[in-house]
C-alpha cells in the first residue's frame, strides 16, 4: 500500500461518504410497483368532474329555424370541446351529456319521433345524426340566397348587421353556385306579379330536383307549361263553357238568398234545388224526388183563363253563347304598333284584351279600372286593370282605354264608335237583323247637366280654361338665407342616354315657355331629377335638398295639418277636384333669390335657373 498525500487522502474520503449517503437514501425509499393502474374510485371522481365541467360550458340548445338556431350550428360550436376534454368519457355518458343539454321542448319532440325506441337506447355515434335530422333548417337552399339578396339595414349596431350578412352568405352557400344557378335564381325572383304564381312554383320544384338546370332549359320547361295550360283552356272553353261576348258596365244588382216560394218537392223553405228528397218515391206517380203530398197528379186542374193577351214584339235579343261553329268577325288591330287579332263584339261597351295579347304589345302600365264589368249572364268580372294606349282602325290612329281580363279579346263599342266608317259597315250590313237599338243611361241627365255648366263656366270665366303655364302676380316669394349662408354648387348627375333627347326636349320646351332662363354662370346650382310619368312624359325638378334646404331660415307660419283641414271642411256639403299634373304657380322672384334657385344640367356650357323676367 502506498502512502497517501494529505490531499489524496481528503478525496477518497469524500468518495466514501458520497457513496454511504446514496446507499442509505436507496434503503429507505420503498421501490414503486411498474404499471400500477390508480385506483377505480379516482378515475369515477375525474369522469364526474368532467361531465361537470362539460356540463357547466355547455350552453342549452334550444330550437328556432327562422333565425338558423340548429343543432348542427350549436353542435359545431362545442364539438371540439366534447372530443378533446371528454375523451376519457364513454360513448353513454357523452350521449347523456347531449341529451341533458337539450330543453324541454325539443327533448319532448325528439322523443316523440324517435318511438318506440327510447332516446337513453342510442349511442353517442347514432344520437347525433338523428339530432341533426330532426332539428335541422327547414328553409331550402334558394330560400336562403334568397334572403340574402333582400338583406337591408334597418339602423342598430353595424356589427350585428355584418354578422348577419355574413351568416346568410354562408348558409346560403354562395361560393358553391355557378352561373347557370345564378341566373336561375334572379330570373324566378323577377316573375313578382301575381299572375304568375304557378310559375314561379314549377320554377322552383324544377330547381330543387334538377339544381344544375341551366337558364335555357329552365326557360325551355316553363315555356312548354305555359302551352298546355293555354290548351288546356281553349279545350275547357269549347266543350261548352260559355265565353263572354257581352260586357255591360253597369252596378251589381243584389240577388235573393232565399227561395220566394216553397219547394215544389217538399214544401220547404228553400230552393228546389237544395232539397234532399231526390231519391224519394212518389206513391202516387212512381217517379222519384217528390212525395205524394205535392204530386202534380193531385193538383186540381187549372181554370181555364179568361183574360186576353196582347202579342208583343220582341225588338231585341241577347244572345249569351253562339254554337262553336258559327263563323265569328275578327280584325287585326295595330296596339302601339302591334298587331294584334280582336273579336268585333258590339254587344261589348268596353274593349277588352286577354292576359297574352297584353304582354304581347308589351306590358304597358296598368291603372286600377274605374268600372266594374259584368258578362251577359250577370256575373263579375276580374280585370287586371286598364291602360291608355295608341290604336289604328281603317288607317286611322286614336287613343283609347282598354281593359286586362282572362277573357278573350274583344273590339268593344268604344272604339268602333270612334271610326264611323267600321261603324255604318256593320249597321248597313244586310246580314244585319237587328233594325234598332236603344241604350239607357241612369247617368245621361246628369251628364248634359255638367256639360251644360261646363260650357257656362268656360264661357265667363275664359282666363281659368286656358291652356299653357299660369303666372300667379299677386305675391312674391322670397328666399331669405342663413346669415352664415354659403353658395353650394352641384355638379349635374349622369343621365342615361337612352333619355338624353327626351330631357333636352323638356328643357327646351321649358326654356321657351320662359319657365327656365338659361345662364353660364352661378354660383349656387342644385341637380335635377328626372321623374318617368306613366304617360311616357317627363318631369324635371330640382333636388334643393343637396345644399340650398339648409342654407334656408325655418317659416314662421307653418301649413295647416290634414287634421285641421278636415276639421273646418267636415260640415261642407259640395267639393271639386282639379287636376294639377301640368299645371305650374309661377311666382316671380326678387333678384336677390333667382340665383340661389339654379339647377345644373347635362347641357354643356350652360345652366338652367328657375328665373322669370323683371316686370
């Protein structure tokens, strides 16, 4: 053994007690046995933990498919949260998680569909494609891009607006539609009239079992329904369902409800044709539907009748259905440069055209009809409305009404009795029979009154019956402007130039009439709007509301209200009705108003200024 340094001898010693100190450590810690699962009260402790964690951030689902409150939405919503933190959870008790999340209403519904099993009988895995079914949106998928192309704010908070534009464009996955779909979908929310209501339901059963219908073929199908239901009208009519070849514009008479005589059958209260005793015998006669107490074998003879009848004679015939062989009278018609093939039905007062022919000249706008139109037979008829349009008879062009009806198309009097040449061939016609006819007016004295006061009224007062733009020269008006009033120039707004040449038309017709004075210069100038009348006319006026409005000192001496005018004329007995579409008070104004007045156009170089000359 060699001898040790001092230094040698201190490190050995330290190895010594290093190695002690880890052999009595290793003694005393008692060795773990490998893979000992924890104890079976510890894993039930944590599954109610987490079930009853789950269940305190899970919200209630609760059903509304107007505001697309699914279960699949709120099942998205907390699908990751039931995988990751209730993984160690069976399939059953996830189950049960689900269904105690759902409110009473819907736990009761599902149940009730789900008979005669039970929901506890389901797993996790069947449980949740049933709840989708169930529950799921009931608006289909056109409904959806429909509400997303009508979406408007209605003020609130933007963010709720954001949300649910953003909401409707994912539900009604927009991404997803081609063209075609695109196409389809604003050609069936264009057809919004009335009439076409079967359309637009064939239209939309067609796109739900076919959605890649192209435009072409949708229109190809819908063009095809409209056919045979025109044949089918035309084979309704002509087995004996009378058409209207009269029309008589005339008041509703009121029927009786009640039969005016007892029943010939039974002697009750009510019309023979209600009653019930038609398959009743007669122990009289042996014939069926009446009984012996009111047999016409019974009755006593009738007495011969003393008194003596006149003959009359009959100067006219209505005749309500002709036999579908007899030859009819049609005339071709240009309508607003359309021809368009009439029945001539002089038994008609008013002229008639049917739903096609209408849209065939081109839909003009309707008016509601001032007339309720009455077929021979006395029933009402339906109209669409009436229209003013342009019309030749003979070469000559007139204007006149006509009405919108599901009937056929009829040349009324109306118009016949405009040209006096169609007139006299029909009344001179030797196939004509009928030698004179008389039409009686409830109206026609009060029609010559009025007219009678209308030519006095013309005659003293001739100034008020003129034609053209009266001037009003008893008043001034007057602009006074705010004391911090500055001049607001408007740029003219962009014209569509299909409506250039009619505008420039009605300006200069307006500056001739010295109702617009032109000028190249102003400092304050507001746009026009131009307004489509229903007689194909223009309106111009001038939209102050862009700078001039409030520019302007408020009136002290506001206009009267309806109520207040209705309270001082409730007591009146006569009233009048002016109409005012043409007519224009033009007030002459100071000059320091006019040029606060201007208005821009699209005319180059110049402005029009609602100015009058100084007196």
């Amino acid at each position: 053994m060699e001898n040790l340094n001092p230094d040698g001898f201190a490190r050995l010693s330290a190895e010594i007690a290093r190695a002690v100190a880890e052999a009595v450590r290793e003694a005393m810690t008692p060795q773990a046995q490998p893979n000992q699962p924890p104890p079976e009260e510890d894993k039930s402790v944590n599954r109610s933990r987490i079930i009853d964690s789950l269940s305190a951030r899970l919200s209630m689902f609760k059903y509304d498919p107007e505001e697309e409150m699914t279960f699949e939405n709120w099942y998205v919503r907390y699908e990751k949260l039931i995988d990751e933190e209730g993984g160690i959870l069976e399939d059953k008790a996830k189950a049960r998680l689900i269904l105690a999340k759902l409110n009473a209403r819907e736990y009761a519904l599902f149940a009730n569909r789900l008979l005669p099993k039970f929901p506890d009988s389901l797993t996790f895995d069947e449980l949740i494609p049933k709840l989708k079914e169930t529950f799921k949106s009931t608006s289909s998928e056109f409904r959806r891009r429909y509400d997303f192309l009508q979406a408007s704010y209605n003020g609130g908070a933007l963010e709720e607006y954001t949300g649910t534009i953003l909401r409707r464009f994912t539900t009604s996955k927009w991404n997803d539609m081609t063209d075609d779909q695109v196409c389809c979908l604003i050609w069936i929310v264009g057809l919004r009239d009335g009439s076409f209501a079967d359309i637009r339901t064939k239209a939309l059963q067609l796109l739900e079992s076919k959605p890649d219908t192209t435009l072409l073929e949708l229109e190809a199908k819908i063009k095809r329904l409209l056919e045979i239901r025109d044949d089918s009208q035309r084979l309704g009519a002509s087995k004996g369902k009378p058409e209207i070849n009269a029309i008589k514009a005339r008041k509703a008479s009121t029927s009786q409800k009640t039969a005016p005589s007892p029943c010939p059958k039974c002697g009750g209260e009510h019309w023979a044709r209600d009653c019930k005793l038609e398959n009743v015998t007669c122990n009289v006669c042996g014939k069926d539907g009446h009984i012996a107490k009111f047999c016409f074998k019974n009755k006593p003879p009738a007495k011969k009748s003393t008194k003596k009848f006149q003959k009359k004679k009959v100067n006219a015939v209505a005749v309500a259905q002709l036999a579908p062989t007899r030859q009819r009278i049609y005339l071709n018609v240009p309508i607003n440069g359309t021809n368009v093939k009439m029945q001539l039905d002089t038994g008609s007062d008013v002229t008639v055209l049917n739903i096609r022919d209408w849209r065939k000249i081109g839909t003009p706008p309707l008016t509601k009809s001032t007339e309720k139109l009455l077929s021979a037979c006395g029933s009402e008829i339906r109209t669409k409305g009436e229209f003013r349009c342009q019309f030749k008879l003979h070469g000559r062009e007139y204007e006149g009404s006509a009405h919108v009806a599901e009937t056929a198309t009829l040349l009324g009097m109306d118009w016949m009795s405009l040209n006096s040449a169609l007139l006299h061939s029909l009344i001179d016609s030797p196939d004509t029979r009928v030698n004179s006819v008389q039409v009686t007016n409830k109206k026609a004295p009060l029609n010559m009154c009025r007219e009678e006061l209308l030519k006095k009224l013309k005659k003293s007062h001739p100034n008020v019956f003129t034609t053209g733009l009266g001037t009003c020269t008893k008043g001034r008006a007057t602009l006074r402007l705010k004391p911090d009033a500055r001049p607001v120039f408007r740029k003219a707004r962009p014209v569509p130039y299909a409506r250039l040449p009619a505008i420039t038309r009605e300006i200069e017709r307006l500056v001739a009439k010295r109702v617009l004075a032109p000028t190249n210069h102003s400092e304050w100038a507001a746009p026009i709007v131009v307004v489509m009348k229903k007689t194909g006319e223009i309106r111009l006026c001038a939209d102050f509301s862009t700078g001039l409005n409030e520019c302007l000192q408020q009136h002290q001496h506001p206009l009267p209200t309806l109520e207040d005018s209705f309270t001082k004329t409730e007591r009146w007995m006569s009233f009048s009705r002016k109409s005012i579409w043409r007519r224009r008070t033009c007030k002459w104004k100071p000059t320091p108003s006019r040029p606060s007045c201007s208005a821009s156009t699209h005319i180059l170089d110049s402005s029009a200024t609602n100015a009058f000359p100084s007196e």
